[in-house]
C-alpha cells in the first residue's frame, strides 16, 4: 500500500532558522505524468533562506515546504509513465517542498544522475550548475576567449560558473570572502585569480585585464558590487544579475539593510546602455518554465560533464533531512563559511 503521509520541514512563520518545523503531512498518488519519488537528499540553497526570513518574492501561501532540487528513487509512477520505473535513481527539480522524505514530481522535472554519484551528490547539481549555464550560455552567451568576472566564485553557484566557464574556454576571475574560499578558487577551479570580496577587487580586476575590460560579470551580490561590475565591462560587455545577497548577512530579516543593498543596487535608463555598448541581463530559475527544451538540454550536457569527470558537484557538508539538520544547515550557510554546496540527507 502507497504512503498517504510524509514527514516534511516547513516554514510556517518568519525569522532565525530556528523557526523551521517538522510536520506529518498529506502526501497524494501520482497522476497519469507523475511519480512518486522517494527523496535520499535535498540541496540547501541561499534562497531557502532569503524565503524563510520573508525577503524572497516567488513563494506559496504558508505553510510550506523550501527546496528545489532533491534526488532519490522512483516509488510509483503515474498510468501515463513510460520512460521512468520503480526503482529508477532520479533527480527532480521543483519549485517547493524538497525539504521532505517524499515527493510527487511530474516527470518533466525529473532527470536520470550517474551511477557514480552518490544522493547527496547529484542533489548539489541541478540549481546551481542549471543557474551558472543559462548566466553564460543563454543571458551572457560567452564564447572561447572571453573574460568572465565570478563575483562569490566559492559558493553554490559561483563554483559551478567557474567550472563551467573554465571548460568553455573562458578566462576566469573570481571574488571570494576569505583566502581560504579564495585559494580554492584559484588552486581547485582553474580561475587566473580570485579577489576579496570585501576588498578592492573592482581595482585588482582593471589592473589585471586593462583598459579594455571584461566580457560577462555574474552578480548575485548586489549592491555597490553591481555598480563596480558595470564599470568594469568592455564595449559589448554583458552583466547577468541573479541576486542580492547583500541584503540578508544575518539569521534573520532586516528590512534597513535590505533596504540599504537595495538602494546601493545602481537604477540603468536604457540610454545608460547605449554610448558604453553594454547590456544587462536578470535571471530567476523557477521562472523559466515556458523554456523547459533550454532546461532540459542544459541538465543532460551539465551531467554528461560531470559524468565524464569535466565538471564535478562541489560538496562542503551535509546534514540530516531532518527539522534539526535544517536548522543547522540554514544557520551554517548564513556564517558565509561554505565552500560549494550544502545538502540534506535521509538517514
């Protein structure tokens, strides 16, 4: 007899991580597209937090579940499936509710991973290798050659962009919070350098490529930073905003200094773009839906890479699917300490 119920961490009020609960809830059959996925491991990713502090724009009606990403094994599938089974190793890309022991995904969403992957593995895959490749490949569309500035080049996504530009024969500058993160970058990714964050890189960079300047800047920071990446582009430079973590460095809310990164994020007329040449480009990864062919071509080249050894998930740690692992994981990640990806797993 099918699971009617499954234990899920969800978000049913505002603030610290601490806020987070663990829940017995419904858990429905799949339909005719759908399977039932048994979730082994589910990424934790920097939006989960902005959402659970009340600062993130796309969310459902509480309570509910944070998590976009999961993987694991086929339960049961809908009457209508035919290309997965019971027992099949999957990776499932969802809007909401990762953060679970179960799922029911339609089978658009779902992804075969290598065998040489573990669960926790391919969970710390599909966000931030599926946001890095639409930044390069589809808003900035590199080519061999250029120069990409990765600003946080040690998370989640900075990590996967490096990797990525890297194998697309980019040259490749990075921004990292400490020497740490900043030798890893350099050492471990192939990046030709790696500033400090909260230094003056906008200086290092310009001293280092010229007057010329930089092809493509990937800015999930915000703030003064998007001023800096801006001034540093080359004539038919591209700058790809994708966040602003600028405006949440703490546990919990704070509306004047989301207010303040948000003040300090530069305003451009178009007229701004057209004597310098430059264009700018925002992306938001659960809204790209009407591009499913994009998203699913993406994920199938992004595990072939990592398949044949080119590209590799960049694990830091993992934490029990649980309400307590949550927590750990959300007050982890806001100590800026994590090189790569965090992840939930079943025990």
């Amino acid at each position: 007899m099918p699971p009617t119920t499954t234990r899920a961490i969800r978000i049913e009020r505002l603030g610290r991580p601490e806020v987070l609960v663990e829940r017995e809830i419904p858990l429905a059959g799949p339909g005719p597209d759908e399977v039932h996925l048994r979730i082994e491991a589910a990424g934790v990713n920097f939006a989960d937090l902005v959402m659970r502090a009340g600062l993130y724009g796309t969310v459902p009606d509480r309570p509910y579940s944070p998590g976009f990403e999961v993987a694991g094994e086929v339960v049961t599938v809908g009457a209508g499936v035919t290309d997965w089974k019971p027992g099949d190793r999957a990776v499932g890309v969802i809007r909401f509710g990762g953060y679970a022991r179960d799922v029911i995904a339609p089978t658009r969403n779902l992804f075969p991973y290598p065998a040489s992957l573990s669960p926790a593995e391919a969970a710390a895959v599909p966000v931030v290798f599926l946001t890095a490749w639409v930044a390069l490949f589809e808003a900035a569309r590199v080519r061999a050659g250029e120069t990409a500035l990765v600003l946080v080049a040690a998370g989640g996504g900075g990590s996967a962009a490096v990797q990525l530009a890297r194998r697309a024969k980019l040259r490749v500058i990075g921004t990292a919070g400490s020497e740490r993160k900043r030798r890893f970058v350099v050492e471990e990714l192939g990046a030709e350098a790696c500033f400090d964050t909260n230094g003056a890189w906008e200086s290092e960079v310009r001293a280092l490529v010229g007057p010329r300047g930089i092809d493509c800047a990937l800015d999930a920071l915000g703030g003064s930073a998007t001023a800096a990446c801006r001034r540093l582009l080359a004539p038919l430079g591209r700058l790809v905003f994708y966040g602003m973590s600028t405006g949440m460095p703490e546990r919990k809310r704070s509306w004047p200094k989301a207010a303040l990164a948000y003040m300090r994020t530069p305003r451009f007329h178009p007229l701004d773009l057209v004597e310098p040449s430059i264009g700018l480009f925002g992306i938001h990864l659960l809204h790209l839906q009407a591009r499913e062919t994009v998203m699913q071509q993406a994920m199938g080249a992004i595990y072939d890479g990592v398949a044949s050894g080119e590209l590799r998930p960049i694990l830091d740690r993992t934490f029990p699917l649980t309400r307590d692992g949550a927590v750990e994981a959300h007050n982890y990640l806001h100590g800026r300490g994590n090189i790569g990806k965090v992840v939930l797993v079943r025990g």
